[in-house]
C-alpha cells in the first residue's frame, strides 16, 4: 500500500515537472466589447513576444504572467487586460480596448477616451466621434472632456453635434450639423442648463423654419439664449 502510495506521488510530480517545463504555444487573445478593433491580436501577440521573445521557447515555470499583463496594460490603446494559462498550457489574455468620445484634430491628432485619458489614433479603425479643434493641449483635457462625454451621453447632442471647438482663452463652442451657426457654451458651469436651453431654441426655430437665420447662439449667460442674426 505504502509502495503503491509512493508510486502515485512520484508519478504526479513527474507529470507536474514535465508539464511545466513544456513550452508554451501561439497565444489565445480574445477582446471584450465593442468588434471594432482599434488593437489587432497580431499586435498584442507582439507585445507579448517583445516581453519574452518567441513564446514557443518559453516554459511555464519560467512565464510571469505580472509581466505580461503589465505589457498590454502599458499599451496607450488597451483599457485593461488579464493573463492566464488554460488547463492545456495556453496562454490567454483577455482585452478590453479604450473608447473614443471625441478626436482632437490639430497639429497632433488623438482621440480622448471615455476616463478623459489620451488615446492614439489606429490605422486599423477610425471612429466616428466629434472632433476637437481649436487651442488643445494634451495634459489639459478636463473641460473638453467634459463636454465630450456630455454630447456622448445626451442623444440629441450626439446625434446634431459634430465639433467641439476651444479658442485661446478656453472659451467653449459646438458646430452643429446642417446649421450655419456656432454655439457658444463659454465654460463648463452651469452645462446641463446650457444644453437644455439649446434644445428648447432648436425646436423652436425648427418649427418657425428659422434655424439658419443665426450666426451665433450664445448659451455662456446663465438662463439666457443670446442670438445674432446672419
């Protein structure tokens, strides 16, 4: 019974040390959310390749699944990652991609995602977000921010406005589709109120066939809608 006890131990750690000195194969990478794609699986098998080499040399008592998964988290497109190894010895990460609210457009071009964080342009997909333009810089986001996520979340905003437009005193303004006229928000405050009042002006100038007798809609005076007149 003894010996036979024995032999049972032995013959697991031996399938235990074997199975973790085997290398390990191509990985499996899956994405979470959206299907468009701004990061391919080629790209996140080369981070992974740039932090251990060619996996296939690579055993399993050697990876550092930390390592890996601190790689594709380091990546300006990826939102979060996990890294496993399956039963069978393969190596799996799980990806969740940022999302673009909007896309600054001037000298450099970025996308700002949905924690108001700087995200690169793909040449794998462009999305449709309004654009940014205007007086921009990179680690002063938090008013454009602002007033990106809000256009992404109200749906008459998402559906009319398609730029967002910052001058050089951080003065704020929306373009309109098929409207001639510029909105003027000024800042941040009072924004909701702001936004209301424009779609009360919009629908009322909509039914009077008036909307584009305007060059400008001024909302930055709390309770008042401001118009000049082409």
């Amino acid at each position: 019974m003894i010996l036979l006890l024995g032999l049972v131990v032995f013959l697991f750690a031996f399938a235990s040390g074997k199975n973790a000195k085997r290398n390990i194969p191509k990985p499996k990478i899956n994405f979470l959310g959206e299907d468009n794609l701004f990061i391919t699986s080629d790209n996140v098998s080369k981070l992974l390749i740039q932090n251990y080499g060619a996996l296939k040399n690579v055993t399993k008592e050697t990876l550092d699944l930390n390592v890996l998964e601190n790689a594709l988290k380091s990546n300006a497109m990826i939102k979060n990652a996990e890294v496993y190894l399956s039963v069978d010895g393969t190596l799996n990460a799980e990806v969740e991609q940022k999302t673009p609210i909007a896309r600054v457009s001037t000298k450099v071009s970025y996308y700002i995602d949905t924690d108001g964080e700087y995200m690169p342009l793909s040449s794998n997909f462009s999305a449709r977000v309004p654009l940014i333009t205007g007086y921009v810089e990179k680690n002063n986001l938090k008013n454009l921010y602002e007033v990106a996520q809000k256009v992404t979340n109200d749906n008459f905003l998402k559906t009319h406005v398609y730029e967002i437009h910052q001058d050089k005193n951080e003065k704020l303004y929306l373009k309109l589709r098929q409207c001639n006229f510029m909105v003027k928000l000024g800042d941040v405050e009072f924004i909701d109120k702001k936004v209301n009042n424009l779609k009360a002006f919009y629908k009322k100038t909509s039914k009077e066939k008036t909307l584009n007798n305007y060059s400008v809609v001024n909302l930055q005076f709390e309770n008042q809608v401001i118009c000049t007149k082409i």
